[in-house]
C-alpha cells in the first residue's frame, strides 16, 4: 500500500453511486503526473524480471508507461478495444473484456508480433475490481505464450473477487491502494 | 525534426494503402518507451511557459505523459472519447472530431475543472494530418479560456494541411517528424 495514494483518494476521491469511485481529478482524466512517477516506483519495485509492460487502452495507458520507464525502458504494449482500418484480424490475439464501470462488452486485441514466448510480462492497469480486464490480458498473454510476471493494480476494489480470481490462476497482483468498502459514500480504505 | 525518429520511420514504418501510416511496432500500440522519452525531450525544448499538458485517448496519452514529465511533472488531461457513467455532461466542454484515420466523428468531453483560464496548455498528439484533433483541443481550451501555447506532433503528415490550418489561427506547432509525401508505398520524410 502506498500512503501518499491512500491519502489523495481519500481527500479528492468521489464515490459515485453504490460503487463507483471517481477519481478524474487526478488518476484517471486529469493526471499527477508526479504522483504517476510515484505509483510506477511502488509497483514496480514489486515485480522483478520484465522485460515488457502490458496494458489496455486507455486509463492504463500512463500508468504503464511510467511503470516501463521504471523498468529500464522496457517496450510497453496497449491492447486495443475497437478496429481500426489499419489492424489486420488475423495477424491478432483477441479476447473479450466485460467492463463492469460501463456495463459493455468489447473485443480486446494485440497484435501478434508485440506478444511473444521470451515476453516476461507485467500488466498494469489503473482498477482492478472483478478481475475481468486482467483475466482478458493474461489470456492474450497465454495464447502467446508469454510468461505473465504479475498484475500491478492502481486501486483495486478489494471487495469484488478480482484478486482472488487472479491469485487462484497463481498469479501475482499488486496494487497501490485496496479499497475494503465503501461506507456512507467514503471509500475505506485497507 | 529528430533523426532517431525518422530513421524509425523508414526502418519500420509501414504504409498501408495510398496514405496510412502504421507505425505500431513502436508508436502506437508497442510502445518505445525509451523513444517516447526522447521525442518528449525534444518536443518539450521547444515549448516554454507550459503549465498543463492536454491530448486525446488514446494514443496520444503516452507521449503526453513523458512531455508532462518533461515539464517538471506537470498536470496531464486527456479528452475523452466515449461517454461513462461517471461522466455528468453538464460538467464538461465538448467539441466534435472527424477522425481521418477511422472515417469516424467523435464527440470529445474534458470535464470543466481540468481547464482553466490559468491553464497554459500545450497539446501533444500521436499524428497531425489534416489537425481534426487539434483543432478539437484548441476549441475546447478556448472553451474553458485556457491559453493554447502550442501543438507538438510526433508525426506530421505535411500534405494534409493541417499545420496551416493552425498556423492560421496564430498556433505554433512542432513536430518530431514530418513526412511530405508517400511515394511508391514508401514514406518520404523532410
């Protein structure tokens, strides 16, 4: 856990609804881009062996690209949600990610030549709640056969099974700041 | 211009049909983390008296993100393409892009707080063709009275008119890399 993190989501973190946390002013719409730095720092010094960083477009996509540059440098790949013109279906790995903030489904991809057997991959991503973009990220891993070096969370929903779904398949998750529940509309934090 | 970058281009560039550009082996989808620093660099030295960085979901996030870095940390919106549920659109600016590389209009939203007449934002992209995207940006700071100190481009398609369409309205813009032209399925680079 990271105080710094658990400290501004508590002072600018609004809960939306039953269990919507937002945090646009400086997580996920506006950027710290200081306090980015500062979250790659934790998560990566959780995780050794990477050699590349895998996210999905497109709130991950800051989050693992400073966690790249932690890394050395490593290459950083965002899987795609939508087709554009320029991307070939059969030169692709995909999935299929339930988002459960927008309550839709979408086909993820990544391009075959950005996933390969000597990838020892971290995947980023600023929420983890039920586990379903992480679960559709180590799936493209696996139809790569790339070794999936752990999941390194900004905040995860703590309640909502995802970490267990993960570490059942025996992979590593790591998260910044663990949200235990949400009471009277303030999240508490672990 | 940057040579690195150019040399990329011709190495690994790829134009698909009469005038796509797929850069995805490193720009916009496997990331170059080490390039994105570096085009950041030089992107930044170009620019003075930034106080916020502004771009586009999602491609353009990285490499706002390292030009934010480059800024002392500075603060990092990206417009959002889709409405979520956590979107309240009394709340945002919102400003309608023509997507060339998609055939596709957007509507794009940044929430009212992120900008702001303080704000001396310099807005980064992936891609300049005919400057869509751009425009869309400066329209939304000139919503929110911020002052546009300027557009920086990792890519600038030169033929599609879009820096004169900024130039006109008194933008500065720079770009990392400029291609003139394509030319027998290959791109000829100023």
């Amino acid at each position: 856990m990271m105080q710094e993190l658990k400290d501004r989501i508590l002072k600018d973190g609004k809960v939306i609804g039953e269990d919507i946390l937002k945090v646009d002013s400086f997580l996920n719409h506006q950027i710290d881009t200081d306090l980015v730095y500062k979250i790659a720092r934790y998560l990566g010094s959780n995780f050794s062996g990477v050699n590349k960083v895998l996210t999905i477009e497109a709130s991950g996509i800051a989050y693992a690209l400073a966690v790249a540059n932690y890394f050395n440098n490593a290459p950083m790949v965002f899987a795609k949600k939508s087709k554009s013109k320029t991307v070939d279906m059969n030169t692709v790995y995909k999935t299929t990610i339930k988002s459960f903030t927008r309550g839709t489904e979408s086909v993820v991809t990544v391009a075959k030549d950005y996933l390969t057997k000597d990838d020892k991959v971290l995947i980023i991503d600023d929420f983890l709640a039920e586990g379903n973009a992480a679960l559709g990220l180590i799936d493209l891993c696996k139809q790569a056969g790339s070794t999936v070096v752990g999941v390194g969370i900004v905040i995860e929903k703590g309640f909502q099974g995802g970490r267990e779904r993960l570490e059942k398949m025996g992979i590593k998750v790591e998260s910044a700041a663990i949200i235990t529940k949400f009471e009277n509309g303030k999240p508490i934090l672990k």
